[in-house]
C-alpha cells in the first residue's frame, strides 16, 4: 500500500540556523512531491514541489531534495526564522493516477528558537 | 485574489444530527477537493471533482458522507447521522485543473460532534 511517512514528529531550531525535514515514502511508482506548511488554525500552504525525474529543486530559502534509491525526500530551510514555526508535511501524488490526490504524512513540527 | 473560503469555520453539532459544510474555490479553478484532518494527523484525502462530477470519491468513508457541486464552483459536503468520530477539520482545496499539483486549500471546517 501506500504511506508517505516523516521520520520525526518534533524538530527544534535555533533562529538562523538551517532546518532539514525528512520524509519517506514507499510507493515507487510516485512521480510527484510536495511540501507544505500548516500554521495553526490555517489549512495548509504550498511551499516546493518536485517531480521524480529531478533531484533536487530550489526556492527561495527552501530545497527540497529527493533519493529515489532509498524513498526519501527532505526539505532544507535556509537561516530558519520564527516565522518558519509551523508543521511540515511530506505528500505525493503519485503512481499512474492523475486526479491530484494527495496523500500526506503526519507532519514534523518546526519550533524556532530566538 | 480571494483564495478558498470554507463556511462555517466552526461546527458543533448532536450525534445524530445531518451537517452541510460550504466550500467556495478560487475562482476559475475546475479541480476541487474535500480533506479531513485529525488532531495531529496529515489531511486525508476524501473526494475530488473535476467540474460537476465527483471524479474520484474513493476517500469518503461511508454512505453517510456525500458531496455535491452542482455548477462547477461552490461544493456542500453533507454528512448524515454523525457520530463522535466525524469530529475533525474538514478542508477544501482546489486547482486549476484537472491533476493540477499545486493545490490552494482552504481553512478548514472544524466539525465537533458531541
């Protein structure tokens, strides 16, 4: 089946210092991912995709990288500020189906410390 | 631009009780979503259309889940017979087409059933 899972729930940073979120999925035939961020009481806000034919791909202060080898994805935050508090989430939309359904992992918690 | 709006932004309804929760898509978007949310958990995927027609209804639970979006735009989920475990927040997305990746989502609907 499918699950796209984060390896911690909770991730606490100094202000300024990067942040990296982990994510691992285990369909194979996924051919897209993406992260978004949930600040609370709002639904959640699209920050990076990637397609699985790249490696990696940058925005602005973000990175997301993807090993498809071992099925795993991770988000970079560059000079993380207090406004980066938020929980992160890994989703894919993957395999042969081309509805947009997005399946999401549990999150990770991002708290900045000042 | 508006982005998706969501009414009511909060529910609190008897179990028993039949609920409509409202959503309004961002304007010319085709492809509209219904998630739900448990405390602490990733959004969970419940139904999709695609215009009028519910393209993938899969996510939805039971018969007592059903939804409508009879013009193309505004969306009603209606739950019949709720019971405890129907409490969760109800988020909506939409994108501009069909399988279109980045998804704008909602607020949410928290639904509490006593």
């Amino acid at each position: 089946g499918e699950s796209v899972g984060l390896h911690l729930p909770t991730l606490s940073v100094q202000e300024g210092d990067n942040s990296i979120i982990n994510c691992a999925y285990s369909n194979s035939a996924s051919d897209y991912f993406i992260w978004y961020k949930q600040e609370s009481g709002k639904g959640p806000q699209f920050i990076i995709d990637i397609r699985s034919n790249m490696d990696k791909r940058q925005g602005q202060r973000v990175t997301v990288l993807l090993n498809k080898t071992v099925k795993h994805l991770s988000l970079q935050i560059a000079a993380t500020q207090p406004g980066d508090s938020a929980v992160y989430f890994c989703a894919e939309s993957g395999g042969s189906s081309n509805t947009g359904k997005l399946i999401f992992g549990q999150g990770t918690t991002l708290q900045v410390k000042p | 631009g508006a982005g998706v709006s969501q009414t009511p932004s909060n529910k609190v309804t008897e179990k028993g009780k039949y609920v409509e929760l409202r959503c309004d898509p961002i304007s010319g978007h085709t492809a509209l979503y219904w998630y739900r949310q448990s405390l602490g958990q990733g959004p969970e995927f419940l139904i999709y259309f695609q215009g009028t027609g519910a393209a993938d209804d899969s996510g939805l639970p039971n018969d007592r889940f059903f939804a409508v979006r009879p013009e193309g735009s505004v969306s009603t989920l209606k739950i019949q017979r709720t019971e405890r475990g129907d409490s969760a927040v109800y988020l909506c997305a939409s994108s501009l087409w069909a399988g279109g990746r980045e998804q704008y989502f909602g607020p949410g609907t928290r639904l509490t059933v006593t």
